[in-house]
C-alpha cells in the first residue's frame, strides 16, 4: 500500500495548504478530508471539534496515512494537543498555528501589533497570542474575530455587499489597532485576498500555507513510496460532494471522484 499525506479542514478552505503542499512535493501522494456535513468548525465547542477530527484521523490511519497536516487554524488551537497525544507514535501531526507561529511575526519589531484574523473558536484559544508570544514575548497580539468569513468562501459571496461590509469592519478594526502585518489565521481566508486587498492594500498579510508546506517537506516521516506515481491526490468529504467542487472550482483544479465518507 502506498503512503499518502492526510490533509483535513471543515471545507474547501485547507485547499489552500494543500495547494502549497502539491506545489512543495509535487510528486508526493495526498488524502484530503473536507468535513463539509460539520463546517464551519469555527462555531463548534471544543470537544465537538475534537470529536470531529479524531474521527477523520482514525480513517487516516485505515488509509496507511503517517503524517497528517492540520489544514484548519480552529482544530490546530483546540484538538491538536489532546489527539496528538491519542496518537502519539501512530500519527505525526502537524498542527498549522504551532507549526508557523515563529515565522508569523518575523522582522517585526518590539511593540509592534500583529493582528490576526480567525474564527471564533481560535481567537477564543488565545493560541495564535500563546504561541507566537512564545518566540517574541514583546509583540502586540491582536486576535480578531472574524466569523462569517469562512460562509463568505463557502458559499461564494465575493460580491455581496454585507459580504464586503463585514470585511472592511475586520480591517478596520485591525488598523485602528496600529496592526503592521495581519495573519491570515484561518485557511478559508487567503481566498479573501482581493477583498482584503481593495479595503487597504498597505497592511502586510501573512499566509501560513507556503511556510507549513516547507516545514513539513523538511520534517515529515517519508519513505520512498510517497513519492511514486508522480503525484496523487484523493478527495473525501462527509457532504454534498459536488457543492464542494463547485467552492473549490475557483481556487483548485479537483480532478475526478469525490469521494462521501459520512
């Protein structure tokens, strides 16, 4: 059987990552879950998103998966340290907050503010803040609540007024913050980009995708069958499989099956 990397998130917004992994390891092999039937895991409990995630990791482990990336800034602030350990020497995890927060706030200065966009559910974690603190105790962390977002994506208002409304409100609170760089602290939310961009294009905003891919090209547990077939990605979601692609179309090219795995 051959290895797979397992990339999973709520929906269509971990693309985004997988998108940078493809790119980093184009001829590796790769499982991607969209848990579509429970998004947006953002307003989810913690122990709702854990039981979420665990379920997704044991089908990974059936699938011969060794390395999984937490393509969802959510699952990363509040179920990564209990299934990290559930699956400590079965699986090695990647969890995205943990994996970037250092390269998140470098070349910044002391007193600096970074401010970070994400769901409910992170910004109530405090990881992004505990994490990046961890490595610059000195900077300003601004974490923002940016629900409704992850819909905007979903369901592709890009051109809804309220849609842009709520947008520029996030922005604006960043810059009344004094914010020199904003994370983009969820996945769905480098799809945003061009919204972000046509409020203000002077502040600095960071995807953690590519640095992620990096890191685990680096550090995952590989052997050589990963790399055979010249690349392969498999796609499973746990709801309406062709209103996944239809979210995804615009952002990555899905070829053939999805596959609905409730």
């Amino acid at each position: 059987m051959k290895e797979y990397i397992g990339v999973l998130d709520s929906g269509v917004g971990g693309l985004s990552v997988l998108s940078e992994l493809v790119m980093t390891m184009p001829k590796g092999k790769f499982l991607y879950f969209g848990d579509t039937k429970n998004m947006p895991y953002g307003t989810k409990t913690p122990e709702q998103i854990y039981s979420y995630t665990k379920k997704i990791l044991q089908f990974f482990v059936e699938k011969n998966v060794k390395n999984v990336v937490f393509a969802c800034n959510t699952t990363s602030a509040v179920a990564y340290d209990r299934l990290n350990r559930e699956f400590s020497g079965v699986l090695k995890i990647f969890p995205l907050i943990q994996t970037v927060a250092k390269s998140a706030a470098e070349n910044l200065n002391d007193n600096d503010v970074l401010a970070v966009f994400a769901t409910r559910a992170t910004v109530n974690s405090h990881k992004y803040e505990t994490e990046i603190k961890r490595y610059f105790p000195a900077i300003n962390v601004d974490e923002i609540d940016c629900t409704g977002f992850v819909e905007i994506v979903e369901n592709r208002l890009y051109q809804d007024k309220e849609a842009f409304d709520l947008i520029k409100s996030k922005i604006d609170l960043a810059l009344s913050a004094g914010a020199k760089r904003v994370v983009l602290g969820c996945t769905h939310y480098p799809y945003l980009l061009d919204m972000f961009k046509s409020v203000d294009c002077n502040i600095e905003y960071f995807n953690p995708a590519g640095c992620l891919a990096k890191i685990v090209k680096l550090q995952a547990n590989l052997d050589s069958s990963f790399y055979e077939n010249d690349g392969k990605i498999e796609f499973f979601v746990s709801k309406n499989p062709e209103e996944f692609r239809k979210s995804a179309s615009a952002f990555f090219d899905i070829q053939g099956t999805i596959n609905l795995i409730d």
